[in-house]
C-alpha cells in the first residue's frame, strides 16, 4: 500500500516538475508547511554558500563546548564547527608573552594624572599612549575549525520536494525533510551537553536509501586527515606559531546497507539510516601556570583522549538513546520560560525568512518577536553551559581564522551584555561559565594591575583573550577601562541577588567581588582638577566618547555599585570587617557618578560638556547606574536623576541610527524607566534592520556582521517589559508595549529568589503568580497604577487587579 501511494507521489512530483534548477536550489513544487513546534526557525530552501552566507542564514547548534552551523543542502551537505576553546596565540605564539602587560609601565601612571589634572587631556592622551598601553602583538583570536561534508552521490536537488530546513527551539533539534523519488527523507542534529558530541542522524522511510560519502575539511593548513574503519580523524597536534593543538573525530554508524572506509573518507550504500557523532576537543586548559610551563600556560588537556573517550562512550549508544539524554538537557533549561504575547497567523505558518521580509515591510508578527526572545535563551545553551568558557563575541560559533575582534571578550559591555539575560530568564546554570571564567582572570589580572596601575586586587581591560591578556589594548582611551573588572565581578553579586546562594557567594562570587574592589579601591585618587576632595578614577574614558578624563559617570558609577555590593557582601558572610570599612569610607568621599547638568541631563562626564542631541550610536555608558546597574529606579530615585536619564537617553537612543548590540539596551534603559511607549520601537528596530534571515544579530546597518550580545540584549528587554527586580522589589508590567495587549509569561526569575508568572489582558494585569523560594518579604508593586503590597513568606502567592488598577492578593 505504502509503495502504490509513494509511486503514486512520484509520478505527481515527476509530472510537477519544471526544468531542473543550480544543483543547490530546491523545488518549490509540494512545499513543507510549519513544523510542528510553534518556536521554530524553518525554511523552504538550503542556506546558502559559506563564504557570503554563513552569518546570515546558517542555523546555529551547539553544547557550550562544540559549536556548529548548518547549511541544509540536500545532495552536499555541510556542517561547519568549532569549539570554544580554539584560541590561537598567547604563549604559545611567543614564549616571553606576559598577557600583554607592559611590565613597570605604572611608573609612568602619575605623568598621565598630573596631565589631566593640569586640564591636558591631549598630553595625557600622548603620554599614555606611549607608556600604558598592552602589548598586542600575540593577542591571538578565537577560530573556526573546519567543515564536515556529506555528499548524497546521485542525488539531484532539482527533484526534491516538501523541503524544509528548521531549527526547533522547542526540542533544541535541527532538521532537514525532504521528499526525493517518493521516498521522505529525514535528518536530525544536535550537540550534546551530557554525551560532549555533535550528532547528526540520517533517515529515510524505505530502507535501503542512504548512500553517502562522509569527509571534512580543516580551515588550518597542517591539519591531517584520515579515516579507517568508519572513523574520521582531523589532527593538529604539536603546532608551532601559537596553534592551539586540536583533534576533531567522527565516527559513522550504520544501520543496514555497507561502509567502506577510504583514505580520507568514509562511504555508505543502501543503508536504512546512518549515525555521525562527532567529538571536537583542544589541548587549551583554563590553568594560568603549570610547573612544566610556568605563568601563561593555558595548556594541559589533551585532545586526543577527550575526543577518544566522548566517541567511544557515545557510539556505544543508540541515536534514540543520545536524543532523549540531550532533550532531557535542554529541555530541563529552555522549557522554564514560557511566553506568549499574540500569535499571527498567518504569518506563523510562512517560513522564517518570508516572515522577516514582511514584517520589514509592516506586517505585525507579534509571535515572531516572541521567537527571537526564546532564540536568545536557546543561544545562552548553546553558547554558555558549565566546565568551559563563557559565550565569546559570537557565542561560540565561528567558521573563519580571523572573525571580527577576534571574536573576543569585550569588557566595555559586550560580554556582559552576553550575561544581561541569564539571570531574569531561568538560566542560572548558563551564567556560571562568566563567574568561573572571572574567577580564573584573578591571577593574570592581577598582573596587569600591579604592572600597569601599581594597584592591588585584579583587573582586565577592553580586549580580553582566555589567554590571560588583561593588559589595556594598544591604543589606550579606547583599549583602557579601569572599571571592566568590577563591572563583571558585580553580575557575580547578581547572580547571588537571584539565587540567594549563599555558598556561591562565598566561594565563587565574593572573592571575584573583593578582587575588583581592591583594585577599584587603590585605583581612584583625589581629584586634583576640581579640588573638590572627592575620589575619582582617572584616567577614565567613557567607552569609545571623548577623550580620557577624569571621574567619568560609568567609573563612578560602577565604583559606588562594587563598593556597595562588597561592603553588602562582607556582612552577609561576616567577613573583611577591615576591608569593608575602607570600602565605606572610600564610597562616602566617591564623586558622585549621577551629576545633573545645565540642560537638566545626566551628565556622561564630571564636566557639563554634554553636547544635546549629538545622536552617538555605540554606548550610552553614563546610564550605567539606570541599567544594567541597580542604583536608579522611579521607585526610588530622585525624579531630578529619573528626569537626568531620560533626557540623556532622548539625546541618544534615536530610532533606528544605533548599532546592532546596542537597540535592545536602549530599550531596556527606557524600560528601566517604566516609559512603555518609548520601548516597542527598538523591538521593530532591531527586527527591521539589524536581524538576519537566522535571527542573528547584525552589528552594522551597512554590511551585515554577526555579534551575538544584541541578540542576547533583546532577550534581556523584553523579559524587562514584563517585570524587573532591581529596585529590592518586584515590579510587574513596569514598560508592557501596547502592542502587546494580552498574554503571558511564566518562569522569569527576580532578585531575591522568586520566580515570576504574569498574563495580562487588555494591557492590565490579569494574574501573576509569586514562587517564593526564599520567603522575603519584599514589595511587590503593579508599575502602572503604582499599586504596592508586601509579600508574604508563603512559597505561591497570586495577585491581580481591582478595578480601580490596586494590587489584591487572590487565596493560592
Ligand atoms: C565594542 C563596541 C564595538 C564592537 C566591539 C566588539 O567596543 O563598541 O562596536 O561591538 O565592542
């Protein structure tokens, strides 16, 4: 029966077809409709051509370890990968590398500060540049691996129909149908965070109809390749020129037909379905000093044993059994978050790309924009998870030798930026990695702050590599930024905020914290340009604005938020009682980084220099303090300040000019300052202008360019929108857009260990739910009437409205 109606089907789809098409494009004849999952990325053709391609339409899959991107292409298919740790440079590229310190260079610190005290910001710019810069020279760079291909000989993608290429948020799987002579084809992949493998599995509905020819490619030349017996071996061991030894392993399983094995290959014919997994693995090991290497080393694992010890163990599983581990996995992350805010049809049932170019063109798709926040939570899985380094400036995908910035760690937002969301949207575990990855930078930061500031504690600058480069970059305004490490060091007091872990703290987040006080501590000096008697950070440059300066609003601020949030937390421990009263009498004499100037703005510098609506794109810094920092909040700050923020944010976050990474943080500081009607428009925004066909997130207008921290800052502001915690209270519908008029989300996370459900109708609160995990006792506050009640200790307490918009507690 089955056969009479696939004949019957082929015959349909031969009469069907028009004049063959390029061997890559797909017959649009009997097209896929949606895939059963509504959180889904999907398309009716393969992404095209690596070279012009990759960023915009390759689909993403990874285990924080191995990242991988997919094509979809029926007869020559590609995945492309790499793993995190492929960081080429450092010691291993010149033995005398010192993490890009210059040593001494703090004696020439004083120079620099009498410039600028003496009103020279030129001079001091000059001198700094020639003494307190890095040294650069073998930074290194984060890189793409190489490509694995699966050719499909005798396959004709002209002939195939019902093609759909997807990427199911819901099931955190990949895939690719197709019809091709009746027969339906199925392919799935993933990477797995328990098995450490990639696997790719190959279906079809007849036995007997796989026929493959398995091989890859290395994009570094010297790497071998071989195979024998069904396993693909890529090695690059011993590298000279600062490579990072690296193997990659494929192992190809099949189940009915034959395998042969070639020189470089492996072949497959006849087969009912066919397994890859694949293990790729560095000798890089998150170790500042060994014995046998001393400082710098970075070194130690071994590639060959890991990957000889992840395909082993995984191959002796079946593919069913590899799905249900990786699902359980992710499942037990990505399921915490549930959202709804409208569903389009039928817009919904077109594919990803149609959808895009239509809501360029003013379409609403108002589940499309609830796509691209839970494709954030997705790449935070992918990108981020534990025993490895955190998300980089791609997340952890990068097919190239030279990505842009190296694709780096940016200190000046944008790997904090990677983190903004982890915490609010359930994924704790994801944020972990950065608070490891900042306890390991205490030792070389140490260095850098001894060498280059004569300071105590520990530091890092602009441009971080995980080769222990801490030092400034090599121009200095733009490379230096005194105030990166106790910015990251104060998301580890975040993550203790959310989790109330008090364990954490101790072992994990306080020592990060009290490093970067330290530091801050012995970095600031009176300000000998005012007189004034107050402590600032000098020099000090607010990120890529101006010139270096004394006492910028960001050092400032962020100076007051270290200082708090580790005199805070030396008494929750009871610890550093010395420590923590320097720490309070440094802040009592702290310039104040919330300075009004003479148009009524939030001043960016000590100085009233502000020039009104200069419409910079890249950072807002001086709002630091509004988001991502706790300080400000309508709830309680002084509306001069609230007012200060909004007219400096008027002047800066105009429509449709900024940068990719930085629309979503425009619209969450609006949404900090519970503004709904100025967010919705940097949603449309960034969905008009800066995402690509697969959701990325371009960093430029122009020439697209992937730099994964917008997306993850969208996914950060719309959980914003619906509730915020930083003000030690719960705030919900603090900026809901009214073009969000009714739904739901649960699961969200608030400081003080509580976990948030809100629906909404009509743009009012409808219910919301309180998980209380810790019992405080906190405020709860409706943003929009102002209504506050307290919170009880009970764990589930449910709220909604009168009709006069008061908060009223419902019976649980
Ligand atoms: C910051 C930004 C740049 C770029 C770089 C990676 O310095 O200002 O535009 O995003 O990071």
């Amino acid at each position: 029966m089955k056969s009479t109606l696939k004949k019957t089907a082929t015959l349909i789809v031969l009469f069907l077809l028009t004049s063959s098409a390029s061997l890559r494009a797909v017959s649009h004849i009997d097209q896929a409709g949606p895939p059963a999952n509504k959180f889904s990325l999907w398309y009716h053709q393969p992404a095209g051509d690596i070279s012009s391609k990759w960023e915009s339409e390759w689909l993403p899959l990874g285990n924080g370890f191995i990242g991988a991107m997919f094509q979809g292409s029926v007869d020559l298919e590609c995945i492309q990968f790499t793993e995190k740790t492929l960081w080429d440079g450092g010691r291993k590229a010149n033995p005398n590398y010192f993490g890009g310190n210059k040593r001494g260079a703090y004696t020439h610190l004083k120079g620099v500060r009498d410039l600028l005290f003496a009103g020279n910001p030129e001079g001091a710019s000059a001198e700094a540049n020639a003494w307190l810069t890095g040294d650069s020279s073998t930074y290194g760079c984060f890189r793409g691996i190489g490509e694995l291909f699966i050719t499909s000989p005798g396959f004709s993608t002209a002939t195939v129909s019902g093609y759909r290429r997807e990427l199911d948020l819901e099931d955190g799987v990949g895939r690719v149908e197709f019809n091709y002579k009746g027969d339906k084809y199925t392919r799935e992949y993933f990477v797995s965070f328990p098995d450490k493998v990639m696997v790719l599995n190959f279906d079809c509905d007849e036995p007997g109809k796989l026929n493959f020819n398995i091989n890859w490619k290395s994009i570094h030349r010297g790497a071998a390749i071989s195979a024998s017996d069904g396993l693909l071996l890529m090695t690059a061991l011993n590298r000279t020129h600062g490579g990072m030894d690296f193997q990659a392993r494929a192992k190809v399983i099949n189940h009915g037909g034959s395998m042969s094995t070639g020189r470089n290959s492996v072949n497959i014919t006849g087969a009912d379905s066919v397994m890859i997994i694949v293990s790729v693995a560095t000798e890089y090991k998150n170790v500042f000093s060994t014995p046998e290497i001393g400082q710098y080393a970075y070194v130690g694992n071994d590639p060959v044993a890991i990957t000889t010890d992840a395909i082993n163990a995984a191959s002796g599983k079946s593919y069913a059994r590899l799905l249900f581990s990786h699902q359980k996995d992710y499942k037990n992350l990505y399921n915490r978050v549930k959202i709804d805010i409208g569903e389009n049809s039928p817009q919904m049932d077109k594919p990803t790309d149609k959808r895009l170019s239509e809501y360029k063109a003013g379409e609403t798709d108002n589940h499309l924009e609830a796509l691209l926040f839970q494709y954030g939570r997705y790449m935070l899985i992918a990108s981020s998870r534990e025993g490895t380094l955190p998300a980089n400036l791609q997340g952890i995908w990068c097919e190239k030798i030279k990505p842009p910035w190296h694709s780096d760690y940016h200190f000046n937002i944008n790997v904090q930026q990677n983190y903004m969301p982890a915490l609010i949207n359930n994924l704790a575990e994801c944020n972990v990695p950065f608070i490891d990855y900042l306890y390991s930078l205490m030792e070389p930061g140490a260095i850098s702050a001894r060498e280059h500031y004569n300071a105590s504690g520990w530091t890092v600058s602009t441009e971080n590599s995980p080769l222990g480069h801490t030092a400034p970059g090599d121009s200095f305004s733009w490379g230096c930024m005194p105030m990166a490490g106790a910015w990251a060091a104060w998301h580890a007091w975040e993550h203790y905020l959310y989790t109330q872990d008090e364990d954490f703290l101790r072992n994990k987040a306080y020592p990060v914290m009290k490093g970067a006080a330290e530091f801050v501590a012995d970095y600031l000096v009176y300000d000998l340009l005012n007189n004034d008697g107050t402590l600032v950070s000098v020099p000090s440059y607010s990120p890529e604005h101006g010139e270096l300066s004394v006492g910028v609003a960001m050092d400032q601020q962020i100076a007051w938020a270290i200082f708090t949030a580790t005199i805070e937390a030396s008494e929750i421990l009871g610890v550093d009682v010395t420590f923590r009263n320097v720490l309070i009498e440094k802040k009592s004499k702290l310039s104040d980084g919330l300075r009004i100037g003479k148009y009524g703005q939030l001043q960016e510098w000590k100085e009233d220099i502000d020039i009104p609506n200069n419409n910079y794109p890249a950072h807002v810094a001086h709002l630091w303090a509004l988001y991502p920092g706790n300080q400000l909040s309508p709830a309680h700050s002084p509306q001069k300040i609230i007012d200060g923020a909004k007219l400096a944010l008027e002047w800066r976050g105009v429509f449709s000019k900024t940068m990719g990474y930085q629309i979503a943080k425009r619209g969450n500081c609006w949404a900090r300052l519970w503004e709904k009607d100025r967010v919705y428009q940097y949603i449309r925004d960034q969905l008009n202008n800066m995402t690509m066909n697969n959701l990325f997130c371009s960093h430029d207008r122009g020439p697209k360019k992937f730099q994964i921290d917008g997306n993850f800052a969208y996914t950060c502001e719309v959980a914003e929108f619906f509730m915020q915690s930083h003000a030690g209270e719960i705030d919900l519908l603090p900026a809901l857009p009214d073009e969000w008029p009714a739904g739901y989300v649960k699961g969200l996370r608030a400081q003080g260990n509580y976990e948030i459900d809100v629906k909404w109708r009509n743009g009012k609160l409808a219910i919301a739910t309180v998980h209380s995990y810790s019992g405080l006792k906190r405020k709860i506050r409706y943003v929009p009437t102002g209504s506050v009640l307290t919170l009880t200790s009970d764990p589930v307490q449910n709220f909604s409205i009168d009709g006069k918009g008061n908060l009223i507690a419902l019976g649980h």
